[in-house]
C-alpha cells in the first residue's frame, strides 16, 4: 500500500484501514496480532477501533478491541501507527440510551486510553450522536481534550449532515477547523434504506455526505466492501448470504452494478473485491475505506487492490450501473 496525507492533520496514513471489531472476541490475540503485524508488513499503518467493540456480547470483557490493540500496540513503536478510536456509543449492557455528552466523552476517552496503554488518540470518533443536546457542548469537550494533548484531532461516525454541518459552523466561528474526517456508510452496493438504520443511522454517503466531502472532510466509510455481497453473488453463493446482509443488499439494482462489476474486473484481470475497494481507493477527494478480514488470505487479497485505478469514467459507470 502506498501512504497518503490525511488532509488538515499532518497525518499520513496508508490506503486502506483496518477495522478491527471482532478482535479479543472471535479473533483472540494470537490471531489479531498475526493480522495486524501482516497489515504493517504490507504497508499499513492506519488502526480502527472502539471502546465499545465486542460490548454486546455478554461474557466478553469490557473494551475488548482495544485491550487487545494495547496488547500489541506495547511492543511498537508509538507513532509508527495512527490509531483511530471511537467514544459515546450506547452502553450495550444497559439499554440503547444515546450517551453523547461531554462527561460521557470524558470517561470514555480516559477508558479508551487506559485500554490501548497510550498518552493520546490521533483520531478519535464519537460513535453516535444525540441531537437533544446542542452541539457546541460537545465540540467544546472534543477541543479541550485535543489541547490538553489526549487527542490530536477529531470526527464524527453516523452523524446526520444537518448536525455535522452545525457542528462545523460553529468551529469555525471560534476558529477552530472542527471535524476533520467522517465515517458513513458508503459502499458500492446502493443499501436499503429502512434496513440500514440498524447499522447507519445517520446516513448513506449518498445521501447528502457528497457535498461535505467535496467541502474538505475527508471520508473513512464504513462497510466499504458492502458486507462481500458482490463476491458472493459473482460465486452463485445467494443462498448462503446472511438475512441481515440480503435485507440490507439483496436487490436488483445490485444484481445490475455487479455486471458491471463482472466487466471491469475482466478488463483489468482484477478479482471483484478488488473493484470493489477500487471504488472507494480510486475516488477523487480524500478516501480512506475501512476494512474488514477474518483471514490473512482475506486482508492480502484486499490490500492487493490498491493496485488498481480506476478512471473517473469507471467510477461514474458504476455509481450510475
């Protein structure tokens, strides 16, 4: 993988990064460590996380991603990695109540802190957000924590453009650049709308993040490989696809963009996963797509798409398939 800047950060990150949700839960630390020592060996550098990954499965120990990541993150060097974790999401165990306010980022970020055994986050996420409370409350608890030296920037995951494009008019008038990054759902397979609030209750990139993208935030999609619906169908595997991933996925206009999918992968004797991710690698405004690999064959074959480019004709034929 090459390295890019990560726009308004002094940041450089590699192509893709590596999601890591299941890590210390169906992944032990034998086998996260493997992976992630592969994905440094291939040139990554950009980590993912949350102090709430793996918090919804009862016997699973609190923060269980990022221990596991603070394992590993110990016998590194600290700023050979860009580590990016997220605070106030739900409290799994105790009900869905939105937990977005400036003491639940702060007992978070101390916990996420504690968790990977490091003095700072170089990007950290809220998780959710919670559109009762006004948004300049929690922007000023975000900048206090950046200039106390816990975290170096920051962006927002399943925020709706409205709330975000307050939050952004509200940095400025203090000076202050606001976000610098979000994380959508954006994938190639166009989603369900009413499933996918179940999974991006703040939006489709689609729906409304073009224009804050083309505006300087940079984006971190999330399901970037569309849940490995195209591979799926390209192997005659319906069948087996998850009811979660068919009501989210399953659709004629994705049976249509994987035709096109089919041909491009041809033209350029590419797998589809690797068009797939192209989608997202070969964009024109600063993108960063997410990964996800339950295998080391499954990471090398995602990070050999960076390989391919695509045109700005392609990207447009596929949106548009």
């Amino acid at each position: 993988m090459k390295t890019i800047p990560l726009p308004r950060t002094g940041l450089t990150v590699s192509q893709l990064c590596l999601g890591t949700n299941q890590f210390g839960t169906a992944q032990d630390d034998a086998r996260a460590h493997e992976m992630l020592d592969t994905f440094r060996a291939l040139g990554g550098n950009f980590i993912d996380t949350a102090h709430g990954y793996a918090d919804w499965i009862p016997t699973a120990p609190r923060a269980a991603s990022e221990h596991c990541i603070g394992r590993w993150l110990a016998r590194q060097r600290r700023d050979s990695v860009v580590i990016a974790t997220k605070g106030c999401e739900f409290d799994y165990r105790a009900g869905f109540t939105p937990r977005v306010t400036p003491e639940h980022l702060g007992a978070d970020l101390e916990g996420s802190l504690a968790a990977l055994g490091t003095d700072y986050i170089d990007l950290y996420w809220l998780h959710r957000d919670d559109p009762s409370h006004p948004v300049e409350a929690i922007l000023d608890a975000l900048i206090a924590h950046q200039r106390a030296g816990r975290i170096r920037h920051f962006g927002c995951s399943n925020w709706s453009v409205a709330r975000i494009e307050q939050a952004q008019l509200y940095a400025a008038s203090i000076g202050h650049e606001g976000f610098v990054a979000c994380q959508p759902m954006w994938g190639l397979a166009e989603p369900d709308r009413a499933a996918m609030q179940q999974f991006a209750p703040g939006g489709y990139y689609e729906d409304g993040y073009r224009a804050l993208h083309a505006g300087g935030l940079t984006m971190i999609p999330y399901s970037g490989q569309s849940r490995g619906i195209f591979t799926r169908l390209a192997a005659g595997q319906e069948e087996s696809i998850a009811a979660d991933v068919r009501a989210l996925y399953l659709s004629d206009t994705n049976r249509r963009k994987l035709g096109v999918v089919r041909e491009l992968a041809l033209q350029h004797n590419a797998t589809v996963n690797a068009v797939v991710l192209a989608y997202l690698t070969s964009q024109p405004l600063p993108t960063v797509p997410i990964i996800g690999a339950s295998s080391l064959a499954q990471l090398r074959e995602s990070v050999g798409s960076c390989a391919l480019v695509l045109s700005v004709e392609e990207l447009d034929t596929l949106r548009n398939a």
